[in-house]
C-alpha cells in the first residue's frame, strides 16, 4: 500500500437516485474505521445537498478534487464533473493502479452508462474492460444463503449456449479460493438446474443431467468440495433447504436474484469475484421513485461498506 491507511472509494451512481442518500446513512451507521479513507464521488451540483450537510455535522469533512490530495484516514468527498458512469471507471482505474484498494459502488442504471457513451452493460462490464479481466463473477452476500451466478447480463436464450463446463469450473475455483481465504463455514453447494424440474431426467431436457454429472464429479476431484444437485428450481430457495447447501449455484442472473432479494431485501451485499482488487456493492437498484424523500433503506449500503473494510483487514 501506498499509504499507512487504505482508500476506499465510494461511486454513488445516479444522481436523481439514492445512491448519494444511502452512502451517507451508511457511513453513519456503518461499523467502519476511519484510520482508513473513505472518498466519496459527488457532482459539483451534490456539494450542497442535504446528505452532504447531514454528515459534514457528524464528522470533519474534507472535499477534494483528486485522489493525491488525500493524505489521512477519514471521510472525503471528491468532487468530479465525470458522470457516474465514468466515477466507476476512474475508480476502477484507480484501484487497479494501486492508487485506492477497495471499491464500493452505488445503484448505476444501464441507461446512465449509455448516456454517457459506454457500451458496458453494467459495473461487471466496467470493471472487466478497465482491469482487463477476462471473467468476473457476481456474487452475492446474504444472511441466510449466498447465490453466485455462472452467467452474467445475457439474454435467457443464450444461458444454455454460454454455461459451458470451463465456465463453471472457473467461477467455482473463484469462489472457492476466495472461501477459504475469508470464510471457512461454508463447503456445500447447490448446483441450480437450468430447465423446470431440472430436466426431469431427461423427460424435459437431458442437460442438467449430463452437466450437473460432470460438474459434479470435477468439483469433488479436483477441489474437495461438495456439490449438489440438479436442483429443482421451483423449490430449491425454500426455506428449509438453505441450510442444506447454504451457496446456491445459479445458472443465470434472475433465477438467483428473485429468490436472493426477495428473501435478504435490502440487506444484501453483492460483491465481484475474479478482480485484482476488491470491489463490493448495494444490492439494489436507483430507485428513482423515492429520490430526495429520505425514504431509502441504507441497510445494503452498510454491510458492502463493512465487507469492503473486512476483506482489507
């Protein structure tokens, strides 16, 4: 590190969403430590809102232009005529540069980052072109169960095209390494099927079966873990199974994220796996309906902001 602290940087997305609104009530209410740096990315119009004026009477606040303009722990504000989008590249930059070692990030919209003339779909996509990162997993954080996907924002006709063995062996090694190196409780997975009633062995379809067999087997072979399934996806995310294989394995991202948020709401965390830094995030989207009514749940916020401090610890 460059410093005797660490950078965490802190993209608050949209502007008309409440990304800026959970960042600050997060930071309030977040068990963190602030002999570590938490820079905050605002617009020049944002200095003067209300979040700003509400933490600035809780802590010292320091607003700044660039990164090297920080030299202690404590919370800043940097101010960027980027747009959002562009925060989360420059940030991105900046942590794979060794410049900060944590990213968080706030509720980004796809339509933001075509606004801004970026064809990522997505943080993910951001964050693979800048690190030049050839596959990076979505993960997700919750109390009762996680959920990685084996596939990314891609449309449902090409999941079964797209959900190669190669694929899943290396989201599973990502995760695994990751597992042992910060949690160490977890060592049964459920391996998601793909089609309804995970192909009823073969009536529907005979991939699962043929997949989840090679998956299966290679997971227990080469890395000791174990692995369950084709499950049942109309039932797998019952209550009463999340302590029989406390991961889920999903085949694609809604088939892991209805049940996910339905059941964790707003006090999730998603984080990414495969970068050569850390990166956490809300768990929730913009939410531009309730933008500037003080209404948003900073619960998400938090825990990513705590995550972030932990993995650096």
């Amino acid at each position: 590190m460059l410093n005797s602290f660490s950078k965490i940087l802190i993209t608050t997305g949209d502007t008309d969403g409440i990304g800026l609104e959970v960042t600050v009530k997060g930071l309030l209410q977040a068990q963190i430590s602030l002999n570590n740096a938490y820079i905050v990315f605002i617009s020049p119009e944002q200095q003067t809102n209300d979040e700003c004026s509400l933490i600035a009477s809780k802590f010292n606040i320091d607003y700044i232009f660039q990164i090297d303009q920080v030299k202690k722990g404590g919370i800043y504000f940097l101010i960027s005529n980027e747009g959002p989008a562009h925060w989360v590249q420059t940030a991105a930059l900046w942590c794979h540069h060794k410049m900060a070692q944590a990213l968080v990030t706030g509720p980004l919209s796809k339509t933001q980052i075509a606004l801004e003339g970026l064809s990522d779909i997505g943080h993910t996509d951001i964050l693979k072109r800048v690190t030049l990162t050839k596959h990076v997993w979505m993960y997700f954080i919750g109390e009762y169960f996680h959920v990685l996907l084996l596939t990314g924002h891609i449309p449902i006709s090409e999941v079964q095209s797209q959900l190669t063995l190669p694929m899943a062996q290396e989201a599973l090694k990502s995760l695994s390494a990751f597992l042992k190196k910060n949690f160490t409780n977890f060592d049964v997975f459920g391996l998601v099927g793909l089609n309804p009633h995970a192909g009823d062995q073969g009536v529907i379809s005979l991939w699962d079966q043929e997949f989840s067999m090679d998956f299966i087997l290679w997971a227990n072979s080469e890395l000791g873990l174990n692995v369950l399934g084709p499950l049942v996806p109309d039932v797998a995310f019952q209550k009463q199974n999340w302590a029989k294989h406390p991961i889920y394995l999903a085949a694609y991202h809604d088939q892991g994220l209805i049940p996910f948020k339905l059941v964790h709401s707003y006090s999730g965390v998603h984080m990414s796996l495969g970068l050569p830094f850390i990166r956490t995030s809300v768990d929730h989207g913009t939410a531009k309906d309730i933008f500037g009514q003080d209404k948003a749940d900073p619960t998400s916020m938090k825990q990513a902001l705590e995550l972030a401090t932990q993995l650096l610890n």
